[in-house]
C-alpha cells in the first residue's frame, strides 16, 4: 500500500513470492515479472506470509506444526505464466464437461438472473445446478429451462437432533431461531444451514455428466464476468479455496470464537493466525469436490453432536468449519489461493471498508448515510466506472479486475459496494455490466 511505502513493483514481487510458495519446491522457473503498473496494487504488501494446511489433528500438534504449502498429489502444477492472477496450465477446452452448483432457496427471477444469466453471458457452456424450494416464484420455472438449469427441490423436515433454539415460556422462536430448528431431507441430523454440503454432494454424484471441474458456491452475492472453466481459464487440479482480502484473518470472530469454543484452539495468534478462507466459493475436480463436501459434511455431524460446537446462534459457522479443515491439514489435497489471483474474486471486505468510508467522508460535509448513499457516487466515478481509477478495482467498462488488471471470472459479495454501485448501475444508459448481469 501506497502509505506503507510499497510500490507496484515490490506489490508484482511479492505476488511472485506467494506464487512460488504455493507452487512449492516442484516449480519452475517463472518468466520475469511484468512492468510495474502505474497505480498501487493492493496485493497484500503489508498482510501476513502465506500459510498453508498443515499439521495435525489436536492442539498441540497444530501449533507446533510448520506453515506448508498445503500441497498433496492433487496440488495445482506450476504455471509457465507470469505470477499475478493464475497457477496451473490453462484449459485448451471449452465448459462443457464443468459444473457450477449453489443452494439457491427463496429467491426472486431478478437474483437468478444475476447468477445464471452473467453465467451463460460468461460463455459456460456446462451444467448449472440449483437446491430450491417450492413453489417457485412466477417466471422462474420458465426461466430454468431456457437456460439449462438442473432444480433440485428441498424437503424440509424436523431435526433430530435436540434443538439449537427453544422458545421462552409464552413466546415463539422468530425466523432465525425456528431455521436453526429446522433440516432438509435426508439429513435431519445437521441444520439446514449446513445441509448443503451433503445435499450438494448428493447432486453431483447423480450428475454422471459431470466429469469436469467444479464450482460450489453462493447464489445471491455472485457474478460471473469471465468463463470460469473456458479455454484460457486455470486447469483445476486438486480443491482450491480461496483467501478474502489480506486484511481479514482468522482472529475474526466469525472463525476464531466457535473454533476456540469448539476445539479448544485459538486461531486469533501465531502460529495460527492466518488468511480467512471464504467457504462462499470453494473449486475442485469432481474427485476433489466429493472429497472435501464429504468432511464437511463429517465434522458438521461431530459439531452438532458436541454442545460446544453446535449451537452457534449465528450464520456462517460453515466457514468456522472451512477453515478449521484446511488449517488443521485436515484437507491435504486442497491448496489456499490469495484474493484476487485465482479463479474467484472476493470482493467483500474491500467493497464494507469502501462502502463505509464513503458514508464517514460525507457524514463530515453535513450528508447522513441515507442521503449520501442515494446521491453521492464513489470517488472518481465516470462514464462506465462507477468506481475512481485510483481504487484500481474495476476495468473502464466497470467490470471487477484482478491484481493483474484482467477481469475477475468469478466476482463474490459484490453487493458489499452498497447502493452506490447499485444505483450507478441502474442510472448509467446501457452500462456494460449491467447488461453483463441479465437482469
């Protein structure tokens, strides 16, 4: 970063450096790095060292364990490319052995747009995979069949495991309380939060078609700008998980309080501190996918049977897990990717600190957050940016961009960039992006 005295050029080595460390002693040799772009990279300069899965099962071998490269026989190959968006050799074929799936339940035409739309605005040409529930929203049924999408219906069902949430005397659980009360069939004995794990892997194990790689992820918060899996895409080998931005590590509560609850293990220091794992967006071969869906799915049934780990009174306790497999070693054949360097760009944490230091600026000229939101556009936003160059986020024409300046494939949680991308969306003439979405 620009107030850390770092440069794009010590930004392009150290993104070489983390390549190298992934690809591990079985490397080659890496071309030269590329010039030094003219605006800062916000590449992590001043995060923590790449720490891969390794270690063992308890505590104790955990901490005395050394960070690895988390490779096992199934790690990606090097690249004979640059260091700064890819690892592995690059598709030569098209997305028509590939698989995206994501538990979609409840939503309206206009997100299944966004998600499957820019899917196949993308180019893919593979299978689309969705858990739903019924009835489906007027339009969506139709919707699912001109754009090849495979519906898988939810049974929801009671637990039976004791309940997570009981109601006080006199009153009843609201929403949140009564679905951590609920699962899904067949698998009454995780809540239904996690049943995706098991019922997606159920899905793909239908899918005889479904030879190629393999993406899981969210529905509501995903865009698709690039092909993931088309020709000059990364060849996936192996699981691939992905890092959020270098500023969140695992000493956020979302991870270290059910992990230190649960296992009796403290993410939040070294030599555990590390890169928060997204489980938004996970990558793999099928072989690989099956694989880690499955542990998942085997240390959900051990946390519900624990009462230090079950009754988390949260969303997001799936990724408490993620992280807890791949740090533990506990996913060998999986390998953690930095943001914006791989397939998947999450985006996140970068658009919540954007999002408020807009609010905070204009709260201090007088403009409470409502209104500032409404009105005031991100700095430097013009023509199809909606966003100032200098953020060095997005292209000209307003799609996310890479560390290397290419399009991100797969862009996650971009809706934490607010009403002000929203809205410049919406009020821009034919934005590229927009159309992109297919809503």
């Amino acid at each position: 970063m620009a107030d850390q005295g770092r440069d794009s050029a010590s930004c392009a080595a150290l993104a070489r450096d983390i390549a190298l460390a992934l690809l591990g002693s079985n490397s080659r040799r890496l071309p030269p790095l590329p010039p030094a772009r003219g605006a800062e990279d916000d590449c992590g300069c001043d995060g923590p060292p790449y720490a891969g899965g390794g270690g063992g099962g308890d505590a104790s071998k955990v901490a005395a364990a050394a960070p690895s490269t988390g490779a096992g026989s199934d790690s990606i190959p090097p690249s004979d490319r640059a260091a700064g968006t890819y690892y592995g050799q690059l598709r030569t074929e098209g997305s028509k052995d590939a698989t995206v799936m994501a538990m979609a339940s409840g939503y309206g035409l206009n997100v299944y747009r966004n998600y499957v739309g820019s899917l196949r605005n993308s180019g893919f040409e593979g299978h689309i995979i969705l858990g739903v529930k019924s009835p489906l929203e007027r339009g969506v049924e139709k919707y699912f069949k001109e754009q090849r999408v495979t519906a898988k219906y939810l049974k929801l069902v009671d637990c039976t495991f004791e309940p997570l949430q009981k109601a006080e005397e006199g009153k009843e659980l609201d929403s949140h309380q009564k679905e951590q009360n609920t699962c899904a069939y067949p698998y009454s004995d995780i809540k239904v939060r996690w049943s995706r794990f098991p019922l997606l892997r159920d899905w793909l194990e239908e899918c005889k078609e479904c030879t190629g790689p393999v993406l899981v992820s969210d529905a509501r918060d995903v865009l698709f700008q690039r092909d993931p899996f088309g020709v000059g895409a990364p060849e996936v080998t192996g699981l691939q998980v992905f890092q959020e931005h270098h500023t969140q590590l695992t000493n956020h509560w979302i991870v270290k309080n059910p992990v230190e609850r649960c296992k009796r293990i403290n993410f939040a220091e070294p030599p555990l501190l590390s890169p928060m794992l997204c489980s938004g967006t996970t990558i793999g071969t099928r072989d690989a996918m099956l694989k880690y869906l499955t542990a998942m799915y085997e240390e959900m049934k051990v946390w519900t049977k624990d009462p230090n780990c079950c009754c988390n009174p949260m969303n997001g306790d799936d990724q408490s897990i993620h992280n807890y497999l791949y740090y533990t070693g506990k996913l060998p054949f999986a390998i953690a990717v930095p943001n914006r360097m791989g397939i998947v760009n999450t985006a996140g944490v970068q658009g919540s600190h954007i999002l408020e230091g807009h609010a905070n600026m204009w709260k201090k000229e007088g403009l409470e957050r409502p209104k500032a939101m409404r009105e005031k556009t991100y700095q430097g936003a013009e023509n199809n940016r909606w966003i100032g160059k200098e953020f060095d986020l997005t292209d000209d024409q307003g799609f996310f961009t890479d560390l290397n300046g290419e399009r991100s494939r797969v862009v996650h949680q971009y809706d934490r960039f607010g009403i002000p991308l929203t809205d410049y969306l919406t009020k821009t003439k034919n934005h590229p992006l927009k159309k992109h979405l297919g809503s």
